[in-house]
C-alpha cells in the first residue's frame, strides 16, 4: 500500500491547548483520525511529530530513501531553517512530492511568518484551512503520486 508522511515541526504536539484561537481545538490524534478517515483502504497515512529540527531532517531523508510523498508543517522552522529547507529539496529534487501545509494562515500573521524559506522548493503549498489543510494536502499528493 503507498504511504504518506506527514511530518509536523515544533509546538505542534501541544495542539489542542495551544492557542486554540489560532490552531482550533482538537489535538494531533483528532488528525490522525481524520486523515485515517480520508486516507481510507489505498494509502497508509503515518503522522508524526517533534521539537528536535535534526529529527525531522532525518525524517525528510528517510522519505528520499523510500521515496515516499511527504505533507510537511515545519511550524516555527518555516520561517527560517535552512537545513530544514535543504533536507525538502532532497525530497522534491528526488521526483518525490512535497507539500508544505499550515493549519492557519501565516500571511496573515505577524511580519516574520510571511517568509517560509520551505515554499521555494515545495511541490506546493497550502495554508489557513485549519486540519483541512492537511486534507487537501493528501488530496494533492494523491493527485500528484501516479499510484496514490
Ligand atoms: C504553523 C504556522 C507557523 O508560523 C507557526 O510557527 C506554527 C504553526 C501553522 O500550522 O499555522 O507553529 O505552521
């Protein structure tokens, strides 16, 4: 069965209690479930989280080595990690797609998360839907993934 990474950055463990104003209420396993739900019997959705910027660069090469399409909210590590940005061009420089996703929608935010240093070398990029963000992102990888 094709799987599908979705990789999340820091601060987004704490969804549910974090800034509920901004990121809603419901939790990281309420979006396990619903893009379990939506993944259905043809694609494995595996989430995952952390706080360590060295994890999910290498959670970036391990979607290079199995060539596996990744949705990827970097959180704060948006707006300034190059290394971050570096381990996503091995992704998409690979063939393999990338989609960058945000729960809100940073452009309309405070100056310093106008920039994503992630979005030049994405497949794509969606933000401001909430956890639909992450919905239409799977939509989009699946369109994009010739046996997704
Ligand atoms: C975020 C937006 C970022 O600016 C912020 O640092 C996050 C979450 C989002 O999903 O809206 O942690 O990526």
């Amino acid at each position: 069965m094709p799987r599908v990474l979705v990789l999340n950055g820091p601060n987004l463990g704490r969804l549910g209690s974090r800034e509920p104003d901004v990121y809603g209420s419901q939790d990281l396993a309420a979006l396990r479930t619903l893009l379990a739900a939506e993944a259905g019997d043809d694609v494995e959705v595996e989430v995952r989280q952390t706080d360590d910027e060295a994890e999910l660069i290498h959670w970036l090469h391990e979607a290079v080595d199995a060539a596996t399409p990744v949705i990827l909210n970097p959180a704060a590590f948006t707006h300034y990690s190059y290394g971050l940005r570096d381990a996503a061009a091995l992704v998409t420089k690979a063939g393999i797609p990338l989609v960058e996703v945000h729960i809100s929608n940073p452009h309309a935010r405070e100056e310093f998360r106008h920039r994503s240093v992630i979005s030049g070398i994405a497949t794509g990029v969606i933000a401001g839907f909430g956890f639909d963000s992450y919905v239409l992102a799977l939509d989009a990888v699946r369109r994009a993934t010739p046996t997704g």
